[in-house]
C-alpha cells in the first residue's frame, strides 16, 4: 500500500501544480510586501512577518545573478508554490513514518492542498507558504517520542519554530504545543530541559530575524516615539475589527472565526477528523495506539487547538488560519493507524472526493477573477495613453503595482488627499477636464455600480477605488457632487460597462461652453526639465510616497507634455519643502516667476509667495514690481514683521536705500528693535549720505547690548567714516566678550596704529601673535607689525606661517621682504630665490622683483620683469621698474625703449615720464629730457602722483642748468 500511497499522492500534487500554475499570476490584492521590496514602501504588517521581506531581498539577489531585473511578483508566487508542493509532500512522509494508513495519508494531504486557505494562502505573494512549511517542520520535530533527550532535537525543532515565527508571529502556537509534547515525558526533568532548548533555539532565531528586519528597514527609536504599542497592534490587524482589543466583542470574535475557517475549506476537514475519531475509537485498546499513536493524535489536536486560539485573539480574518490544520495527516496517522481498512474502504474515497471538488471548484480569486486585476485589464483597453477616469476617492496600489494608469481622484475624506493620484479639488476639476477633452483625451467617470446595499468581504468598485471606506451612502453622494460639478459645462454619455458591471460615463465637452474653475495658465511654457531639475534639488525627507507620487506624475506628464495641473502638482510637490526652491534652483528665471505666479494664483493668501516672488523679481532687476509685489504682501498682512524685513532686504538687494528705511521706519513703530535693526539703519543713512543720523543709529546699538556679530558691524562702519576712536571702543567692547581672539587684538593694533598710539598698538599686536592666531589673522600680525618696524617680530609670525604652508610661494616673498627690512640681506636673497621655485601671481613676482632690485640683484630682477612684461596683466608699471634694472645694467637704450612704451601705455602716469627724463639728463641728452619733462609736468596729476610733479619740476630746472651752461637755448 505504501507504493500506491506515494504513487497517489505523486499524481495528485502534479495535478495540484497543474492547476495551480494556471493561476499565476494569481492575486493582486494584496502585494504589499512585493511593493515593499521593489517601491521601497513598509507598514506595521511587516512586524508580524519580519523574516519575509529581507527574504525575498536575497531571492531578488539571486535571480538577479541569473539576469533577472523585472518586477518580483510572478517569482515571488513560483517561490511559494514550489515550497507548498515541498510541505504537501513533507506531511504526507511524515505522517507515513508516523504510522498513516498511506492511502488515507496521501488522501489528506490532497485535501489539505486543494482546501482554499492552503491553496490560496500558497499562491498568494505572502508569506503564508514559508511560514506553513516551517510550522509543519516543527511540529513534526515535535511528534519523536524521545524529543527531550539531548540538546539536538528539541533545539532542532525550536529554530524551525523559530523561522515559522519570523514568518508569521501565529506560530508562537507551537511554543505551547511544545509544552503538551513534554507533557507527556516520563522524567520531567528531561521534559522541562527540552523545553528550555526548544525555547531557546526559537527565541535565538525570532530575536535574530528582528535584528535583520531592523537594520534593512532602518528602523530607529523615533519610530517607537511616533508609533505607539496600541497603534501597532491595529495596524497589523490587516481587517479592522477583527482582533479582541480592537472588536471588544468575543461573540463577533467567534462568528467571524467560524466563517474564516469554513471558508478556508473547514467543513470536509471537521467531518474527516471527527470520521479518524471514530475510527480510532473502534481500536482503542490495540497495541499499535498504545505504542505512542495517543502522543500523535494529542499533539495534533493541541497544535489545530493552539492556532485557532490565537486567531480568535487576534485577526479571525488572517488568511494563515488554515494553519491549524497542518496537523491533519498526523491525527490520521495516530486514528485510523490501528484500522487500515475503514481508512481504504471509507475514509480515502470520501476524502479524494473532497479534494476532487476542492480541484474542479478552483479558486474564486486569479486572473479572471481578482477584481483588481480584471478591473486593470478592461481600463488598460479602454485608455490611450495620456486618458483618464474621474474616481469617487482614491485608487489603490495594486493598481499603479499591475499597471500604469492615469487616474483623477475625488475624496470626500481628507485620506484622499493621500493620493498618488492628482486630487482634483471642485475648483479645479472642470477646468483639468476640459483641458484634457480639447487635447484630444477621452475621460472616463466611475459614474455607478454596486456602490449600495455592500456586504462585508463583497469586491466591489468600492474596494478599489476609494480610502478610508466611507458608508455606501456617502459614496454615492460623492458621485452625486462630481456629477453635479461636471453636468454645467459637460454632458455625460453612457459608456463601456466593466466585466465586473461597473458602470462608466464618457465625459463630452458641450460646444459653446467652457468650463469655470481656476487653471494654472502660467505653466503653459514651463517644461518637464525644469520641474524635474527642481524637484531634484528639493532636500531629502519627502518618502517614499511622495517620491513614488512624483514618478507617477513624471509618467503622466511624458504623455500629456502641456498638462498644466500635472505641472502645478509636481511643483507644489516641490514647494512642500521649502518655497525658496524655485527662485534658487530654477536657472530659467522666467519660468521660475511662471511658477511663483502659478503658486500665488492658487494660494492668494500666501505673503511667503510673494516675498519669494518679490526677491526674484528684485534679482531680476525688476525693482518696481518687486516693490509692487511686497505691497500687496504687507496688505495682506500689514502687521507681519517678517514680511516689513523681507521688504528690507529685498529693498537693499535692489540698492533701493530709502524703501529700505522706509520699512525700518515702519518696523520701529511696531517695536522692532535691537543692535542689529540699528547697525542696519546706519548702513542704510551712510549710503544715503547722511552720516550724522548713522553715527547717532550706532550710538544707540552701542547702548542695545550689541553681539559680537554687532560689534564686528559696528567697528567696520567706524572706521569706513573714519571715527578711529569709536571703532577702538567698540573692539574694546569685542575684546571683552571674545578675550581669546586673535582677530580682535590685531584690529585693535590697526586702530590705535591710525589713532598715532604706537606702543599701545605694538602691545595689542603682541597679545594677539600670542593667542594662537589662524592663517588670515597670521598674515594680518606679520604686515601689521612690518608697518610698525618690528620686521623680526613679523618674521617669527610668517616663519610659523611657512611651516604650515611650504609651498606657498607669495608667504616666501613676504618673508624676503621682511628680512630685508631687518638688514638680513643674504637670507632675504634665498627666500626670494625659493619663492620662484613655486607659483607665484603677477603680483607677487613683482614684488619679488623689487626686493632683487634692492639687493642690487638686477640681472635676477630682469629676469622676473622679463616675464612679467611679456604676460597679458602688463602694468605700466612693470615696464617701469625694469627700465631701472635695464639703466643699472648699462642698457640705456632698453631702458628707453622700456619708458617710451610705459608712457604710451599710461599717458596720465608720472613714474615714467620721470625716470625717462632721469637717463636722458644721466647721458647728456638734454633736449629730450627736457621734452619729456614738459610732457610730464602737462598731465594733471592724480592723489598718488603729486610727489612726482614735484620730482619732474625739480628735473627739469636741472637739465635747464645745465643747457645754460652749455650755452645753449632751452
């Protein structure tokens, strides 16, 4: 019998595979954990199954090896069918070893497998197969007489426990089942030792596979902060109502159970078990039973016991009921064991017979019959690309998960605005549709159907498009509102009926008419890369919903390019994060005030629009409406005192100085003030030229307990209108407040330097090289104290300089220059030697030029000025000082050639005209010289060059001195 057994059970699971394969894909219902694995989406439900996802991730992985990148639906479903075939087949050689009647074992395994909780709970992309496979796994563990002995196997059997757990939490019910199984143990002590191993091996592996859940989901501690203990146990209900703390009705409780498990296929299973009952009754005293059969049939009751026990707790609706009857291969082998022929006779054809039905009947949900799916299929027919259905509320995620489709939704709860459909809001509805129609779209409106008279567990249009399950009643007043806002300007067509008699409307636009309602017009122009570079610079933080939304409305978009609303909602999308993301990150101005414009038309009332708007506008130049525009903000909130110092701000970016204090005007008379309104104040009257008002603004910010930001401002100012000493009061001030700052010090030492106080700058100066000075404030003290003529002091400030910076060429001029004022001659020549070695700017060569000419290094001078005279930064200047070097190295000629090309450059500049005139006189050409001089002493001098006329003047009477000797006439 044993061969025909598995011969029977052979062909009924390639049957049940068959069959089930026709199936595939199978349900669309519920995809949350494929949609959590490839969207990234995650909900409290996971709790329950934390193992699952993390699972599914390595099997992406591996298919991936393979070459597999597609969505995980169709494979998450192949997975667990093939791990179903595995458990069915499992049982029935366990129940085999156990002593089943082979026949009568294959028999109910058959009928667990076409039972429709087991099958559907196998096919459907949850983690109902995996946690069944290990829930029978252990439980089989459980059933070896000698289970408490060792460390191994009740170990063994805690860790399958404990995977069934990670699973699916229901199968906590095998922990008490592990508790009857030693129950029964001749030496407790070994009983309760098997137990502690069990239990130990279980919890190591729930414990572990939380850990990995945590970490993949990257769950942190401010989830626990916003979740509460109560709010989870809710949510992972999957049906509301449907636990005990939640229904409060253990009465409702029972019922619900009831039809749970008779829809799950309880009815034939009940009648089989309580059929092996009497049986095993008929052999109650046979030696075979007492030989342990009573330790299997007890085990199997207390695990079907266990389990409903816990779905009577918690979710009667769960579809892994079905789990409880695992267990009925073993009952058969511990009850009609002992009477082998009733089993053939009158239990396996009975239960063949069951499960034929079970086969022939099918399963009422698959791809032509999941509502959600069927419902895809007939939309995706009747929409081109870029048409859309008008839904009472929401669609759901099945949905966009089957298929992309375009969906405008009308909520009459606030979750509809949970949408990752466009909400259309009834100002806005007729106007998106009407844009839609003249662009050659066809739109559809769920206009009826089933939508009264609902019975719990029907799958109705309802259960698809809407969130929140408002009453039937409610619903249909929503499609009473929509029709009302769509008839004045529309005419609504009988159109196609789904398979499901759903019933649609085709919207017709009525000739004559157009439609009433608001449009965001100014988005005409704007294009899909502006918004997505715009909603790309957005910061972090929106999630994955809203990221899923936005590529939603991108697709959409790619379909209908100049649909103005899928504009507005990207770029709301975009502003929920920070309304100045559009005049910062938009480069096309002009569409960046499109969609302000667009934004501020919908939100009339929103002063932050238009001061965003404002600042553009004044970033644009466009001083008169930027100033319009923050008018009309402070109209709309006169006594906003962000917006009078955004008026300010915006004011001085426009260079607008009187508008400005116009608002710190009006920003006083609310009581705004402070050191810093006051500094600003000042800024603002000296660029309007009056400075006594700006010295009496920083008077009273000196009195307003100023900051060291303050002070900073204050002390800059004084010294811009030149008041030393209220500039030193105010370091004085910062020195208190900051005593360790090094920058401070060395201001003071400027200002007392300006002040003619020498000794108290040099002390300041001292104090600050003293307090560990940064690079800026380094480089500061050395030129501070070389301006004092304490150049060996400067050089211990740059020495501590250059050990942090040996490469920077310009600090090796600075040293040079320095040594050189020290009397360090030879020193001073290597660092100016070192600092050609590295990069220097124009400026620095020339300085390094200098100081070869003043250690009469003029052939190392030339060559620096050679250079520098050949670049495009040539100064005057340049061609200057290399006539000097040129002159001393007995090169007139080159030195003349040097200054005739200088003057020519800088006609107004008196350097050259008075070096020239110098070698003309120095070889006795006194005519020229003369020329020259007159030609210098012609120019009108600038600030810098008074001391030269003085120079050319004094020239001149020489070389006129001379002539006059010579006899000759000038």
């Amino acid at each position: 019998m044993k061969a025909f057994g598995r011969s029977l059970l052979a062909a009924g699971l390639a049957f049940w595979v068959w069959r089930s394969l026709e199936f595939i894909p199978y349900c669309f219902q519920d995809p949350r954990y494929v949609i959590a694995l490839e969207w990234g989406f995650w909900q409290n439900a996971e709790w329950v199954h934390p193992l699952f996802v993390p699972l599914l991730e390595v099997y992406r992985f591996a298919l991936g090896l393979f070459g597999f990148s597609g969505r995980m639906f169709v494979p998450v479903e192949l997975l667990n069918l093939a791990v179903g075939g595995l458990t069915l087949a499992g049982l029935y050689l366990a129940a085999e070893r156990k002593g089943a009647e082979p026949i009568s074992a294959a028999a109910a395994v058959l009928l667990l497998g076409f039972s429709y909780g087991f099958w559907s709970g196998t096919l459907r992309a949850d983690p109902y197969a995996l946690a069944a496979a290990f829930s029978g796994l252990g439980l089989w563990l459980l059933m070896d007489p000698a289970w408490t002995e060792g460390r191994w196997k009740p170990l063994r059997a805690g860790l399958a426990a404990g995977v069934a757990i990670g699973f699916h939490t229901a199968a906590i019910a095998l922990i008490p089942a592990a508790v009857a199984a030693g129950w029964r143990g001749q030496d407790k002590r070994k009983a309760v030792s098997g137990f502690a191993w069990f239990l130990a091996g279980a919890c190591a592996v729930v414990l572990a596979g939380y850990m990995v859940f945590v970490v993949y989901r990257g769950i942190t501690l401010d989830y626990f902060a916003r979740v509460g203990p109560f709010q989870m146990l809710e949510n992972v209900q999957q049906v509301p109502d449907s636990s005990i703390y939640t229904s409060r009705d253990p009465g409702k409780q029972v019922r619900d159970l009831l039809e749970n498990l008779d829809h799950s296929g309880a009815v034939p299973m009940t009648c089989l078990a309580i059929a092996g009952l009497f049986l095993g009754l008929l052999s109650l005293g046979s030696a075979s039973r007492a030989a342990g059969s009573g330790r299997v049939v007890g085990l199997g009751l207390a695990n079907a016991v266990f389990y409903t026990l816990f779905f009577l707790i918690n979710n009667t609706k769960n579809g892994f009921v079905y789990a409880g009857f695992l267990s009925l291969p073993f009952l058969l082998a511990g009850l009609s064991g002992p009477c082998a022929w009733a089993g053939r006779l009158l239990l396996a054809p009975a239960v063949l017979a069951s499960a034929w039905v079970f086969a022939q009947r099918g399963l009422p949900i698959g791809p032509d019959a999941d509502h959600i799916s069927v419902e895809a299929r007939f939309l995706q027919e009747a929409l081109r690309p870029g048409d859309a259905v008008i839904l009472p509320g929401c669609s759901q995620w099945p949905m966009f998960y089957d298929r992309r489709l375009n969906f405008l939704s009308m909520g009459g709860s606030s979750e509809a605005q949970a949408c990752i459909a466009p909400v259309a809001s009834p100002e806005t509805l007729a106007p998106r549709v009407e844009a839609m129609l003249r662009s050659g779209h066809r739109v559809l409106f769920l206009s009826g159907g089933r939508l009264s008279g609902e019975e719990e567990g029907t799958r109705l249009a309802s259960h698809i498009f809407w969130v929140g399950d408002p009453s039937p009643a409610q619903r249909n007043a929503v499609i009473s509102g929509i029709k009302a806002r769509l008839e004045g300007t529309f005419t609504l067509e009988p159109g196609p009926r789904s398979p499901q008699s759903w019933e649609y409307s085709l919207v017709r636009l009525k000739k004559g008419r157009h439609a009433k309602g608001w449009a965001p017009k100014s988005l005409a122009k704007v294009e899909r890369p502006e918004l997505a570079a715009l909603l790309a610079s957005a910061p972090p933080g929106a999630g994955l919903f809203t990221e899923r939304k936005i590529e939603y409305l991108l697709g959409w978009l790619d379909e209908s390019p100049d649909d103005v609303f899928l504009k507005f909602e990207l770029l709301t999308l975009a502003v929920e994060r920070g309304k100045e993301l559009v005049r910062k990150a938009v480069t096309d101005r002009k569409s960046a005030l499109a969609m302000l414009a667009a934004l501020s038309e919908a939100a009339p009332a929103d002063v932050e629009l238009k001061v965003e708007s404002a600042r553009l506008l004044s970033e644009l130049g466009r001083g008169a409406e930027a100033r319009a525009m923050l008018a009309k903000a402070l109209e709309l909130r006169p006594e906003s005192v962000e917006t009078l110092n955004r008026m300010k701000e915006v004011s001085r970016g426009l260079h607008q100085p009187q508008s400005a204090l116009a608002a710190m005007d009006v920003l006083a008379g609310k009581g705004a003030s402070g050191a810093g309104l006051l500094i600003e104040r000042a800024e603002v009257l000296l660029e309007l030229g009056r400075k006594p008002e700006a010295l009496k603004a920083l008077a009273e910010a000196g009195r307003a307990s100023p900051g060291v930001a303050e002070l900073t401002r204050m002390e800059f100012l004084y010294r811009k209108v030149r008041e030393p000493a209220k500039a030193l009061a105010a370091l004085d001030a910062l020195a208190v407040l900051r005593p360790k700052e090094a920058g401070v010090q060395a201001s003071r030492a400027e200002v007392l330097m300006h002040l003619g106080k020498r000794a108290e700058a040099l002390e300041s100066l001292v104090r600050a090289a003293g307090l560990k000075p940064g690079e800026p404030d380094l480089r500061r003290i050395a030129f501070l104290f070389r301006t004092l003529g304490e150049p060996v002091r400067a050089l211990a400030a740059l020495d501590a300089l250059a050990k942090n910076r040996p490469k920077d060429g310009g600090l090796q001029v600075e040293r040079g220059q320095a040594l050189l004022e020290a009397g360090r001659k030879s020193e001073a020549l290597s660092a100016f030697d070192l600092s050609r070695t590295m990069s220097l700017s124009p400026d620095e060569l020339r300085r390094a030029a200098r100081g070869y000419q003043v250690l009469d290094r003029c052939d190392l001078a030339l060559k620096v000025w050679d250079g520098l005279v050949k670049a495009p930064t040539l100064a005057a200047k340049d061609l200057s000082d290399k006539a000097v070097c040129a002159y001393r190295q007995g090169d007139w000629k080159a030195a003349e050639a040097d200054l005739l090309r200088a003057i020519d450059l800088a006609p107004t500049k008196l350097e050259a005209y008075a070096s020239l005139g110098a070698v003309y006189a120095g070889r006795g050409l006194y005519d020229q010289a003369l020329s020259i001089y007159d030609r210098g002493l012609a120019v009108k001098p600038g600030e810098a060059d008074r001391g030269l006329t003085a120079q050319l003047a004094e020239g001149r009477l020489v070389v006129l001195a001379k002539l006059k000797e010579k006899g000759a006439k000038p």
